[in-house]
C-alpha cells in the first residue's frame, strides 16, 4: 500500500478528490498525512472529517523554512509516506523535503504550465485572453511551478464566461489528479 501526503493551504476540492477515489475503490493508496500551513483553511474540517492526521503549522512560528520542512519531513517519515501530493499549497517547497523525497513530491497547477506560474493563473489566463486553457501535474522542484511535466489536460475556451472556465479547470482536476497519482503509483513503485 503507497502511503500519500496531501499538502493544502485552502477549500481542499483535490484533496476531497483523491480520499474520494481511494474511497471509491479507484485509487490504491491510503492518505496517512494532511499537512496545512494556514490554521483557518477548510481543507483542514475536510481531513478531520476523513479521520485524516492533519499537521497545521503556522510559518510565521518557525524562524525559516528550511525549519518548518524539517518539521514536515519528520512527520512524512513518522508515517512512511512514500508520495507527497501538494494541492493547492501556496509555498515553496525547500531542499530540506526534496532531497528527503527525490522525485516523490508532486503538485498540480491550474494553467498549461510553463505558462500562468504562481498564484491566480486561471484569472491571469483568462485576463490574457487565451483561446486554450488547462491543468498541469508536475514533479516538484526549487523552482515555482517548476518541475517536469507529468500529465496535462486542455479544452478550448470558446465564449465561456470566467466562472464557466474556472468550473471545467476544477472539474478537470478533480479527475486528472487522481489518474496522475495512479498512474505514478503503478509506473514508478
Ligand atoms: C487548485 O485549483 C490548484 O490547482 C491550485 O490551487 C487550487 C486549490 O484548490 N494550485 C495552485 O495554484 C498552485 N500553484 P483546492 O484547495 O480546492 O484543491
């Protein structure tokens, strides 16, 4: 059995998505860890609810990241997670966590990367007035949004509202992610 760590900073809809898939029998793995870095985000209501340990941490106690991701690692090895699956978490993750987990550290991202980096990319698409858009899974690396490629979906945005566009992306993740992590599971353990 893959032990996964799902990392959230916000609503927590992908990480609802992978405990649905591997509730519903489509995904072969357990979620032993949450881990949150903002105390009054949902997704940490969505864990408990789950019966999912939560790790809630608040950066502004620690005096630098590298020290926070020591504290992340411990409780990542305390459970033998073997994939770290970040959703919607709005840090950088340091060498501290990716040369514990070398190549075992993913992250989905709501634009075609390597457009649309950082924070709000589907309304920094939208506002481009791209004719594409999509979601983007990718292996983590120092860099934001950086990282390669795993797995990537587009539809075409012909006269969608911004609220349409913004709906298929998640509907899109809520899918993709799930299948990424799968897929993974079985190529690469
Ligand atoms: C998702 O759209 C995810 O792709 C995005 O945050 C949202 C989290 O939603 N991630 C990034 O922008 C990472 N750079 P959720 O909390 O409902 O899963």
């Amino acid at each position: 059995m893959i032990n996964l760590a799902v990392f959230a900073s916000g609503t927590g809809t992908n990480f609802d998505a992978i405990v649905k898939a591997i509730d519903d029998g489509k995904l072969d793995a357990k979620v032993v860890l949450m881990v949150c870095d903002k105390s009054n985000a949902k997704v940490i209501d969505k864990a408990l609810k789950a019966n999912i340990d939560t790790y809630v941490f608040d950066p502004k106690a620690f005096s630098s990241k590298m020290e926070y991701d020591n504290c992340i690692k411990l409780e990542c090895q305390k459970r033998n997670v073997d994939l770290i699956c970040l959703a919607g978490y709005m840090r950088i993750v340091s060498n501290v966590l990716l040369d514990a987990y070398p190549n075992r550290i993913i992250n989905i991202h709501p634009s075609l990367l390597p457009a649309f980096k950082g924070k709000d990319a589907i309304k920094q698409a939208y506002m481009y007035g791209v004719k594409v858009m999509g979601v983007s899974i990718h292996y983590v690396n120092e860099d934001l949004d950086g990282g390669s490629i795993i797995a990537q979906k587009a539809f075409e945005l012909n006269d969608m509202s911004f609220e349409q566009a913004e709906s298929r992306i998640h509907e899109i993740e809520h899918e993709l992610y799930p299948n990424t992590i799968k897929k993974i599971i079985e190529e690469d353990f």
